[in-house]
C-alpha cells in the first residue's frame, strides 16, 4: 500500500507540471487563478495528504538509548 501511495505521489508531481499545455494558449481561470495555477496546487495538495497516510503507514521504531532514572 505504501509503494501504491509513493507512485500516486510521484504521478501527481508529473501532474502538477503544465507541460501538457499549448504554447501561448489562454488560461482559463479556476477560483480567480489560472488553470495550470490551480491545478498544481490541487496535486500538491493531494501530494501532502498522500504522503501523510504513507507516513501512517510507516511503522518507525524508536531504537535510540535508553534513558535509565538515577537511583535514589
């Protein structure tokens, strides 16, 4: 599932490029922003909420020191 999550993130960055849009082409507006503007912030959106439930996902493990009390 995590590997599914990174690849979603990776495509999504592919995405948020506007290398699909013609040259000198007229944007059309989104919300007041450009098309490719609102677009690319929709997948970074998306990127961030991908990445958090890949992180969830993730078991880390604390391996550091242990931190032993002093005696009384």
């Amino acid at each position: 599932m995590r590997r599914l999550l990174l690849g979603l993130i990776a495509l999504l960055y592919a995405a948020s490029i506007p290398w699909y849009r013609p040259t000198g082409a007229e944007p059309a507006l989104i919300l007041g922003l450009p098309d490719w503007v609102a677009i690319a912030l929709a997948c970074y959106a998306a990127v961030a909420l991908l990445n958090a439930w890949a992180w969830l996902l993730t078991d880390v493990s604390d391996s550091g020191p242990s931190v032993e009390e002093d005696p009384p």
